[in-house]
C-alpha cells in the first residue's frame, strides 16, 4: 500500500535578513530553509537573538527577507508589495503574535470579526462560533481589557484562526500562561493541526517542544533539525 506523503504547505528557501544601523550591519537570518506540511505542527527554538521572531515575521509576510523567499500553498507571499502580502495574508495564513493581536478599543467579537471583513467572502465560522470553539462564548462583548492572561491567548488564537488558514504562525503563544491554559492552548492547536493545517511555533516552552511534530533550532541566524531525547520523542501527550 502506498502511503501519500502530505502536502508542503509553508516553505522557505535560502532565507537573509540582514538590518543596517549607520556603519552596523546585523545579519539575523543566514540562509534558513525550512517546510511545514499540513497538518504538522513544528516548534522553532533558541535562545533570544537568534532570529526566532524574525523568521515568524518572514514567513507571515510581516517582514521582507533580503534574501530568498517564502511560498505559502505554492504561492510566493515574499518580494511582493505589501498591499499583496495583505491579502494573500488575510486568505492564507493566521499569526498569533506575542502582543495577542488584539485591538484594545474593539469587543471579542469584533477583533474576530476585522480579519474577516478584509478577506471580503462569508467565513467558515462565524466570530462567536471561533470564540465559543475556545471557550469564550460568553465573552464576546468583552474588551481585551476585561479578559484575564489566558482568556487573551485563547481570544488571539481566535482572531488567527478567523478565516480558516492553511497556516497558522504563533509566536510565543504560551509564554505568559499557567500550566493549565498552556495545555488548553496546545490542545487547541494540535486539534487545528488535525484538521489539516500546519502549524509553526516560535517557543522556549519544553511543553510546546514535546508536543511538536518536528523541532528546528536557530543559533546565530541559522537553522537545522533538533533530535530530541527519548524521553520526547513519539506521538505527542496532549491528553493527560
């Protein structure tokens, strides 16, 4: 029986990004590849400076490499104007960014509902079913203000997931949690993983790192495969 590989949904190849500061130069990317397949939920680790959100802002678009280029669903998203990045962001991808994407002066509701009106077609989910999805049904006309930390990630993780993406990039999304929501969160994640899409963390959290398909460390700009010990290695635990 032949077993069918899944599909390369994010790849990046030959990624630069170098920042110039008068005579400084600051290379914080030298030539990282890397492909997430769907339904695959890989974690990025290493220690601060080592190019982690600015890999995450490569590959969401966010920010342009110098060098190589990034493709979402065999779609170059990278060395477009960002007028094009946008929209190909707003149909393509989902990013969890460490601030929660949350803008202070909307509702629950409406923070959900801002992604979906740019993408300008009917969602798959309406913003309280996504908001329910994550248990936050009952505050949906709450300010950001109002939510607690772990009611924020789980509000964050609902305006990434606003229009269904293939791609779903979360930097540091359980950071500032407890241990209880940061299961809650993984759960979560895993589960959208499940239903088909790839799923990249940027991360210092052993938990994330055990749950994940694959682990890539960064040092110094560069990237490679991670072994992990046996004790982390297998299907991942995120049922206890």
């Amino acid at each position: 029986m032949t077993t069918v590989e899944p599909e390369t949904v994010l790849a990046a190849r030959e990624l630069y990004r170098f920042y110039r500061a008068g005579e400084e130069e600051t290379l914080a990317l030298r030539g990282v590849s890397l492909r997430v397949r769907q339904g695959e939920t890989v974690a990025v680790v290493g220690p601060s400076g080592s190019g982690k959100s600015t890999l995450l802002a490569c590959l969401a678009g966010l920010d342009e490499p110098s060098g190589g280029e990034v493709r979402v669903g065999g779609v170059r998203i990278s060395h477009r104007p960002e007028t094009e990045r946008a929209r190909l962001r707003a149909r393509h991808i989902g990013v969890l960014l460490q601030s929660r994407n949350l803008l202070p002066q909307l509702s629950v509701r409406d923070n959900v509902r801002l992604p979906q009106r740019a993408v300008g077609k009917r969602p798959v989910a309406s913003a309280g079913e996504l908001l329910a999805q994550v248990g936050l049904g009952e505050r949906t006309h709450a300010l950001p203000r109002q939510l607690s930390g772990g009611e924020l990630a789980r509000a964050g993780l609902a305006v990434a997931l606003a229009n269904a993406p293939e791609v779903l990039l979360a930097d540091e999304p359980t950071g500032e949690l407890d241990g209880e929501t940061e299961h809650l969160v993984l759960v979560m994640l895993r589960e959208r993983a499940a239903r088909g899409c790839a799923v990249l963390i940027v991360t210092h959290s052993v938990e994330v790192v055990r749950n994940a398909d694959r682990v890539i460390e960064l040092a110094d700009g560069g990237a490679a495969e991670a072994t992990r010990p046996a004790s982390q290695q297998g299907v991942p635990d995120v049922t206890r």
